[in-house]
C-alpha cells in the first residue's frame, strides 16, 4: 500500500469516526427538551464522562493482548451503531411518549462502545504510519484535523435536514457507526502485543499514574484540569436547546440563528480547526501557565456571550462565543497534553495522558454536567414560558462564566510555573 494511499484511508476513517459523534452531541439537547426530558439531558452528557473513566482503559487492555486494534474498532462500532440505531428506532415508535429509562438504556450502551473508539482510532492511524515509515508528528495532524471536518458536516446534516429536534440525528449517527464497523475490517492490520512480561490490573488501567499527585505541581495542575473539565461539555448540552429556545419569541422566531443552532454552533468546532495551529507559538512564547489562563477566560467569554447575546442584533455575541470556543477548548485540552508530556517519564507518558483525560472528561465532565443539569432545571425548565425562560438562561450562562472566573483567579495565584522549564520542542 502507498503511503499516499494509507494517508487517504486513514483520513476518511478519522471523517467518519467523528461523523458519529458530530451527528447528536450538540443536537441531542434539542430533541430531549423539546420531548419533555429537558430535565434529564445533564445525564446523557455526564454518562459519557462515566464510561470514559473504565471502558477505553479496558477495551485498550483487549487492542494490546489479544484483538488487532482494527478489528476491535469494527467490534465496538458495531456495537456501538446497533444500540444507537435501536435508540433511535425506539424514539421514532414512542413519539411524544418517549420514555427516559429505555431511551437512556439504549443510549448508554452506545455511548460505551464508542468512547473506546477514540482511542482506537489513534492507535490505528499510529501504527499504520509508523509502519510504512511516516512521521507521526507530521503526518497525523493533517488526517486528524478531517475528523474535525467530519464532525462539523454531520452537525450541518443534521442542521438543515431537520434532524436537530427529531429522533434522526441518532439514526443517522448509528448508520455511520455500522459503516465504520465496516470499513474498520479493511484497514492495515494492528499487530497485538506478544510481550511476555505481565501487568497488573492497575498498571493497565494506568492507574499507577496517580502517583504523580505525590508531586505539588503536577497535583495541583490535575486538579485544576479536573476543574476546568467541568465546563467541557456544558455548551454541547445546552447551546442547541438554549438558542433553539429564542424561536418561541416573536420577535426572533424568523431569525437564522432560532432556527439553525447547529449551524451556528459548527462555527465552534471550525474555530477548534485553527486555533490548534498557535499552539506551538504560545506554548513557546508565554509557557503552560499562561496559556492556561488564556483558556480559562476564554471560558468565561464563552460562556458570558451566551448570555449576553441573542439570534437578533446580539448575533455577533453568539458567534464571537463560538470564535472563542476554539481557544477554550484546544489551549486547555491539547496544551495540557503537552503539558503532560514533558513533565512525566517515558514509563508513565502513557498513563499520565489517561490521568489527564480522567480528570477532564471523565471527573471534570461527569461533575460539570451534573451542576449544570440541576442549574438549569432551576432557572429554565422549572420556570415560566416565553421571555421569562430566556432570562432563567442568561441567568445560567453568567453563573458559568463566574465559575470559570474563580477559578481563572485560583490558578494564577496557586500555580507556580517551574522555573527554566524546557520550551516545547518536537519529539524525535
């Protein structure tokens, strides 16, 4: 196989690996509320942090013994399509009647198969670039970013099709799931691990990264991933059904915005494709601390235009909140990866990385849904219609950005940046 022609398949894997998510995260809120489950959507956000703390450790442990990485990602999606496509299929027959129990059965274990695909999807596209001789540092990033795309052209799909409020945004994520599941059986073999040498269960896991909270800096750094983890999937939640809600006003109902919260949402994950590229310059020029707190009050940006915008003539907020997203988001998750990696040892560099997602999106997120769920039970789906659930929203929207304040105002002070910390540098 060419490596030009590897590069080709391994890019169209990443376009429909992040096509499934794309196709009901930030739509699914949409279709909870207007179904009369609004008060349960924090769940179907916080179950994905809840997997993510054990099946990708444990479906890794099966990729590295016994079962090439392809073919498990084929496993999983199958899995993973079949129940999200039985979710859906369950949601059309109730209608309106649609019930919380089975939906969110259904649901989860979909969600539990797929979050292991991540992972896989990376190991896949390692090995068979490092196995016909190409660089990962160079070669990945270019693949990686059609996953972004991916995800953006089902959000769009769902978007102007008029899936964003109807059961279809989950059919269609689980027909791309079992395409996967397909495709995943024809890709470069991932040879399994033949190594004799025994691992406990915890060294698996990566649970023996955890010692790395022995040392102050990198304790306090983890636990401030896990704080600001919890504002990682609030806005995925609940921008869709908030921004959805302005169509019951008259005086936005024909607004574009009202009417195409996907849309504008995907303005998001576009800023997401760029602002990974001024990673490396401000890892280099301001260090790990700063950047941090860039992101921080990024968050608070994000989530205070929220509340300050509307579909109307406040549109410009909704869309400088999205601009901002790309700097919450990537200047938090990728350079805390990095972050990661250079202070932790070859050994460990692997479970460390699986600490950090724990703390985020696992931890971080879990919590952060959760809270989030039960504040805005309390301001929007427990009080009045029209005008009132508006503001119940802003309401919402400003205790978030203060949140994300004190903690942006924590972390500078508790903090201490090593001094003579090695600039960032690329990997041989």
């Amino acid at each position: 196989m060419s490596q030009q022609f590897l590069k080709f398949r391994l890019t169209v894997m990443n376009f429909l690996e992040f096509a499934v998510w794309g196709a009901y995260l930030t739509s699914l809120g949409n279709y909870l509320g207007s179904h009369g489950l609004g008060q349960h959507i924090g769940w179907f956000y916080v179950v994905q942090g809840l997997v993510s703390l054990f099946m990708p450790g444990l479906i890794g442990m099966l990729a590295d013994r016994w079962v090439q990485a392809q073919r498990l990602l084929g496993i999983c999606h199958l899995l993973a399509g079949g129940f999200m496509t039985w979710a859906a299929a369950y949601a059309l027959q109730a209608g309106d009647a649609v019930q919380m129990t089975p939906l969110f059965t259904l649901y989860t274990l979909s969600v539990a198969f797929y979050m292991p695909t991540l992972a896989l999807s990376n190991s896949v596209a390692f090995t068979g670039l490092t196995r016909n001789g190409l660089d990962t540092i160079k070669d990945f990033p270019p693949i990686r970013i059609f996953g972004t795309i991916g995800f953006i052209c089902t959000m769009l799909a769902v978007n102007f099709l008029g899936f964003q409020s109807t059961p279809h945004q989950m059919l269609l994520s689980g027909c791309i799931s079992l395409l996967l599941c397909l495709y995943a059986f024809t890709l470069p073999t991932c040879p399994t691990n033949q190594s004799t040498q025994k691992k406990s269960l915890s060294e698996s896991l990566g649970l023996n990264a955890f010692s790395l909270f022995k040392e102050r800096r990198m304790a306090i750094f983890f636990i401030f991933s896990m704080l600001l983890g919890i504002c990682l999937q609030i806005t995925n939640g609940y921008a869709n059904p908030f921004i959805s809600s302005f169509a019951d006003i008259p005086i936005y109902a024909d607004t574009f915005g009202a009417k195409n919260a996907n849309a504008l949402i995907s303005l998001s994950q576009a800023s997401e494709t760029c602002c990974i590229l001024l990673i490396p310059f401000f890892m280099k020029r301001f260090g790990i601390k700063r950047v941090m707190m860039i992101a921080m009050l990024a968050w608070v940006f994000r989530f205070g235009l929220f509340g300050l915008g509307d579909p109307g003539s406040g549109v410009w907020m909704f869309i400088l909140s999205m601009i901002v997203y790309g700097v919450a988001f990537d200047f938090f998750n990728v350079s805390g990866a990095l972050f990661v990696d250079q202070n932790t040892n070859a050994e460990m560099r692997s479970s460390a990385q699986g600490l950090f997602m724990i703390m985020t999106n696992g931890l971080g997120a879990s919590i952060g849904t959760w809270t989030a769920q039960q504040i805005v039970n309390h301001y929007v789906y427990e009080a009045a219609a029209g005008s009132d659930v508006i503001e119940g929203w802003r309401t919402c929207w400003f205790i978030f950005a203060a949140y994300a304040l004190c903690v942006l105002v924590l972390f500078t002070f508790v903090f201490k940046e090593r001094k003579g910390m090695k600039p960032l540098k690329e990997k041989a």
